[in-house]
C-alpha cells in the first residue's frame, strides 16, 4: 500500500474515532448523567456502559495517534534536527528515539495512573481516607465499595418504626459514625449494607417504588420521592 493510501485511510479511521468518542462523551454528559446508572438505557445501554465504550474509544484514539507518528517518524525528527540547527539525524538515531519516546509515554501513563491512585480520598467519614483501589489497596471506613454485592439479609423485615416518627433519634456521629457517613452522594447499595437491609427492604421503608437501580444516589431520588437523609440515618442507627 503505497504511503499517501495508508494516511489517508488512517487519517479517516482517526476522525470517525474521534467522532466516536465525542458522541459517546456527550450521551454521558447531557442524555445519561450521572447517577442515572443502568436505571435509564439508550440503545439497551446504561450510563456504565457507554462509559466503558468511551474508554476504549479513547485508547483507540491513542494508538491511532501514536501509529499516525510512526509513520511520519523520520520527517519530525528531520524537522526537529532542523529546528535545532543540527544534521538530520541518522537512520540509527531515529530508532533510538523512537524506542526512548515509546518508553517515556509508557512511563508517564502508569505513573500517572499511579499518581492518581495515591491521591484517592474517600468522602464517607473521615476525610483523608482513601477508598479502595488495586492500586492502594484501602477500603472505605465505613461503607462498602459501591459495586460490591450486597448480601441478602435472612429476612427482608423492617424496622417496626414508622419512617418519619421519631421513636429512633438518629444519633451524633461519634456514637452512630456509620449513618452520620450516609448524604446524598451514597448509593442506595451502600445505603443498605451500611443499615444491614436488602435494598428492596430499604427502599421500602422510604416509601420508593420498585424497581430502582441499586447504583442511584440518594441525593437523586429523596427530590423525586420525598423522604429525607435523615430517614435513612434512623434506618442505619437502628441497626448499630
């Protein structure tokens, strides 16, 4: 395949990706938002799924670009010698160069990643504990990670109490830290492991209609069915 074929088939390839990527961004940010999870699809996909297209969209933009300056490798490195006011330089150098680029990119991409991981905070609790990741290896102190499964309790009983009485006052955070670590950023899965129900016994006991997706945040749906944080707090404390 001659050289100007194979860079306008790779230029185009490179263009629909980006296309790609920026229409899967914008489905995310403007048709799926956040919290909405796979409680609304698009397509049959959720918002996590369209998430991992993005993903992989992204490093296909990556190598498309890095493919893209492989094959006009010995023109910048021409035009940056010439820059310079040097030579251009040899066929060996080149590739010496090359290999040392592949291996600075490579290293700023995990460090990065490393970098980013030691510096994960958990907004659950006390502040300044990192929540988990394969990279630290820390839990959050009190809730579980959010796409952990949540075990069925033996029975989905709830609370004899009524749900806005006030026969369990919810307590401080030094004798209740668990509830005090419940606002409205908290899934209703993690919600639920924290107060030692099942998500439908849960949901339930707020008064929320069947089927919701375990992965909403309560912040979302207390505006649309009415119940409060402080509901769930009671919940919680309840059961520590």
């Amino acid at each position: 395949m001659r050289r100007t074929t194979a860079n306008f088939w790779l230029d185009l390839v490179s263009f629909l990706v980006m296309v790609g990527l920026a229409l899967t961004g914008g489905i995310m940010h403007y048709v799926l938002p956040s919290g909405t999870g796979n409680w609304l699809t698009l397509f049959g996909l959720g918002r996590h799924s369209y998430g991992q297209i993005h993903f992989y969209l992204a490093v296909t933009v990556v190598l498309l670009l890095a493919l893209h300056l492989a094959l006009h490798w010995s023109w910048l490195c021409g035009f940056v010698a010439k820059s310079l006011g040097k030579e251009p330089p040899s066929k060996r150098a080149r590739h010496l160069a090359g290999a040392a680029a592949v291996v600075a990119i490579g290293l700023l991409l995990i460090g990065g990643l490393a970098w980013a991981a030691s510096l994960v905070e958990s907004r659950f609790g006390e502040g300044g504990r990192r929540r988990g990741s394969p990279w630290t290896g820390a839990t959050p102190p009190a809730i579980a990670p959010s796409r952990a499964r949540v075990t069925p309790q033996p029975s989905d009983a709830v609370p004899a109490e009524p749900r806005r009485g006030a026969a369990v006052p919810y307590q401080d955070e030094e004798n209740c830290p668990a509830a005090a670590a419940i606002n409205g950023r908290v899934t209703v899965e993690n919600a639920a492991a924290v107060a030692g129900l099942s998500t439908t016994a849960l949901l339930r006991a707020l008064g929320v209609p069947s089927p919701v997706d375990p992965q909403e945040r309560l912040g979302r749906l207390k505006r649309r069915f009415g119940f409060s944080i402080q509901d769930v707090r009671r919940l919680a404390c309840a059961k520590h």
